[in-house]
C-alpha cells in the first residue's frame, strides 16, 4: 500500500471542492449558518469539512470506501491485521475491547491503576474484574505497570479468565516487558487488550519501548490524538485476529458510537497515520533528543529530579518512552500542583499534569527548543525560589493501598445507596468512583471498602488543589456507599 496517500481527507476536498447544495445536517452548511465570530476564527475551510455520512464519504458504522480505505492504510502502518477509526477517544476504543471480550459474571485480569474507562466497561457488562497489583516507585509516588510475575501468578490462580488488560506504555512512559506477558498469556488461551493511550509513536522509532502489535498483542486501543498528530478525540482500535473475532469488535465498536461521527477528526486520523508512516522516525527522533536534552538540564537543578532509565529495573519498569518528562518537585517543598500553578500564572507554560509530587510535560516534534529552553529556565528560577531540602533524605511519599472488593462493580452501582461524611466512611462499600483527572486513575470505586489511607489520599489531593472528581457531591466532603441490610 502506499502510505502517502490519505484517502479519506482527499475524498472530502474534492467534495467540498465540488460545493454542492447541502439540504442535510449539520445546519450550520459550511458555516453559513453559525456564529460569525466562531466562523471566522475557526475558518470556512474547516467548517466545509464538517460534513456527515452521505454516500460519497463513506460510512464508519459501514465502511466500503474511503474510510475503509483509510482504515486499511492505518492497520499496516500499526501492523495489526485490522483497524477501526474512534471518534470518541480511547475511552470507546477501550470500553469496546472489554465488552467485546467478556460478559455477565466473566472474569477480567485488570491492574488496579487503570483509567476509569475500563471499569465502566466491567461495569456495563457485568464482569468480574480481579485486580492486579501495579509495580509501584516510591521515590516519585507513581504506578508503573505489571511485572511478568504478578501476570504468570494471577494467570494460574484464574485459569477462567476471559482477558488480560495492560497499560503499556503508562502516562508517564514507562513500559512492561508486554512481549513476555503476551506469550505467557496466549499460552493459556487469554488475550491481551492494550490501554495503549500513550503509546501511538512507539510502533515507529527502534529507541522506544515495543508497540502493543509488536508485542503480538490481541487488541490496542491507541490515541492517536495523544502523540500521533491527529485531533482531539480521534483514536484508533488496532486487532490481530486470531483469538479476537474482527467482526464483533467492529460490531460492539459501532454500538458504542455515535451515528453522527466527526469528519474531521476521521480526517485527522488519516493524515496523522500518513505522517507517521512516512516521516515518524525522524520526527520522533527529533522529539526524542529535544526531551533528553531537557532531561539532562533538568537533572542538573537542586530539588529536581527526572525519572529517566535508572529507574528501569525489572519486568514492570523494562523500557522507557523518553519523550515524558516526569519531573519530581518534592524535594522543594513543592507539590506537582503548586509547581503546575506557578508555571501558568508565572510563566504561561501549561503542563500535562500534576500530581503531589510531581509534574508531568510532554515533549513532541510539534515543541521548539525555544519552547524546552523556556521550561527549562522556568523550573531553575522556582527551584531558585523555594530552596531545597537541606537533607540528603529525600522527601517521602505516601500512596494509598489497593482497597478489597467487597461486590462487583455492577452490583455496587445499582445497589440502594446513601450519603455519608467522606471521613465517616471507612468499612463501607463504595458505589461511585473517586479519581483525580488526570490522569483518572481512581482511588475507589463502586464495590471497594473504604480504608482510611484512601480517605487521607483523597483529602491529601483535595488539599493540594487537585482536581479530585468522581462523586455526586463535587466538593466531595460526602460520599454514595451502599446501604447496609437493604
Ligand atoms: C492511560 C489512559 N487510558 C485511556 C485514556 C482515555 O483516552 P481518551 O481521553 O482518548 O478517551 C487516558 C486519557 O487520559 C489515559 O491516560
């Protein structure tokens, strides 16, 4: 096939070239209709896009061209034997390998730090998740992944399993030995679905950690929005058949999905696969130098530290993705947050994320070295400002422990339920989630006991200024549990 071409996006330029009277949705007809101020910012060009699933254009829930075509393209640049366009994220993607792969009362072999698509998907379909735990560093107070071992052992203890879940690469870019879990798992019949969010470029640069259809994964649901260049919002499902049947991921994929599907962001999706196709290397090459680059600064400012590749050291933490930039702020009294506040209040600089120790910032061949100096320059003044600890100890971190399922998720979620003081609610089964976003990862969730580390975790990030979301009550001083003996 040849990878230069974009066969969706030139089937809606010369649509759109054609002008044709449009008597159907969207309203607004190329813009014509809508707001002028949005108009003109966003521009005609855009809005001549936005367009719907008449026959020249092909059909997501039913492609037989230029998506089709488009998706083809896509599943050989990824290597997968099958790929299927999202226009509602990962999230979808992620939820469609869950309910494609288990049922009511099914059980799924999940880590316990997975983003909370995947438990709403255990949730809609009934599953029996039994959750796994992630390697953890205590110095940066971060999950990695799973290491080989607890895999092998959860695997013998649940020979019933219907599916694996992975996060490979995590947010933070480090990444398992998924080859060896993959093998190990396809030897007793399980297939590997991979939360691939933060992994889109790894399939396309020989220093970055394997890719989920590398590693001979089952199915990857990969944001290409994320890193690969495309729109917010447009992501990809890759599958190798085998033990995955196409046609029912594709099928549950489209009951998932909205009828009304982005043109734009589809579009997107095709252009950001022709350029990774055909010019990632050497963009992520680019990428890849900027960030070690300010890795290397960075490491020289007191009160800093970067997580790099001394903290690989077993099968959970065996290849890093080095264009993430985790930087540990503790050391300056600091939490993630404070720092994430003063770099836009400051400095106008936005990070990916923060948490109680640190903060995270993305680096890609779209970033300047203007843009890496000036973060750079950022972080030594502040370090400058708030002087590090004296001692050589470095500060400790707390991390809450993984609470014990007490019901299934599903059981929990529709269980009566009442309100109670968040600090009066250890030993009572929770029936909502409780996450910080980002990276949503939750703390509880529905049909989890309560401990009083996850209350502390929660106040500790509550108090930092984290955005702590989840529960009906926003400020999150009550929680919903199940009502006991109803
Ligand atoms: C690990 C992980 N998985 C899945 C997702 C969901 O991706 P999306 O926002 O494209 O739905 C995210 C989003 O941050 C994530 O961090």
């Amino acid at each position: 096939m040849n990878q230069n071409e974009t066969p969706l996006f030139d089937a809606l330029l010369r649509h759109a070239a054609r002008q044709p009277v449009q008597f159907h949705i969207p309203g607004h007809k190329r813009g014509r209709g809508m707001d002028n101020r949005f108009r003109s910012f966003v521009g005609e060009n855009a809005l001549s896009l936005d367009l719907i699933n008449i026959a020249p254009l092909d059909d997501l829930h039913h492609p037989t061209g230029a998506i089709k075509h488009a998706q083809e393209l896509a599943a050989e640049a990824f290597g997968a034997d099958y790929t299927y366009f999202s226009v509602q994220g990962t999230s979808t993607a992620i939820m469609t390998m869950v309910l494609a792969t288990v049922g009511p009362g099914e059980k799924i072999l999940v880590p316990r730090n997975v983003h909370k698509s995947v438990l709403t998907a255990i949730i809609l379909a009934d599953a029996h998740p039994i959750f796994l735990h992630p390697e953890v560093d205590c110095d940066f107070g971060i999950s990695h992944g799973l290491s080989v071992e607890t895999v092998a052992d959860a695997l013998h203890r649940h020979p019933d399993a219907r599916a694996l879940v992975v996060i490979n690469p995590t947010y933070f870019g480090i990444a398992a030995d998924l080859a060896r879990i993959v093998e190990i798992a396809h030897s007793v019949g399980v297939p590997v679905l991979v939360d691939e969010a933060h992994g889109v470029h790894t399939g396309f640069h020989p220093e970055l950690p394997l890719s989920a259809m590398e590693a001979g994964a089952d199915m990857a649901a990969t944001s290409v929005h994320k890193l690969g260049g495309s729109m917010t919002g447009s992501s990809v499902l890759n599958v190798r058949e085998g033990m995955i049947d196409p046609r029912h991921v594709q099928v549950v994929l489209s009951m998932l999905t909205t009828t009304s599907t982005s043109y734009l962001l589809l579009a997107s999706l095709d252009v950001a696969r022709k350029e990774l196709a055909m010019f990632g290397r050497d963009r992520i090459g680019y990428a890849i130098a900027l960030a070690n680059r300010a890795r290397a600064e960075i490491e020289q400012i007191p009160g800093l530290a970067c997580l790099d590749k001394r903290q690989l050291c077993g099968s959970a933490t065996y290849a890093l993705d080095p264009t993430k930039l985790t930087i540990s702020v503790k050391d300056l009294g600091l939490t993630g947050y404070d720092v994430e506040r003063i770099l836009r209040e400051d400095y106008n600089i936005e990070v990916e994320l923060s948490d109680l120790y640190n903060i995270l910032c993305i680096v890609s061949w779209g970033d300047s070295e203007d843009d890496v100096a000036a973060l750079v320059t950022a972080l030594r003044e502040i370090a400058g400002r708030f002087r590090p600890r004296e001692t050589k100890e470095h500060a400790p971190v707390t991390l809450p422990s993984m609470p014990e399922l007490r019901m299934t998720p599903r059981s929990a979620f529709y269980a009566p339920t009442e309100a109670v003081p968040l600090q009066e609610s250890v030993g009572r089964t929770m029936a909502e989630m409780v996450m910080v976003y980002p990276p949503g990862i939750p703390i509880l969730l529905p049909g989890e006991i309560i401990t009083q580390d996850n209350i502390d975790y929660i106040e500790a990030n509550l108090r930092a200024g984290l955005p702590v979301q989840g529960p009906d009550d926003p400020e999150i001083r009550m929680i919903k549990v199940v009502k006991e003996n109803a």
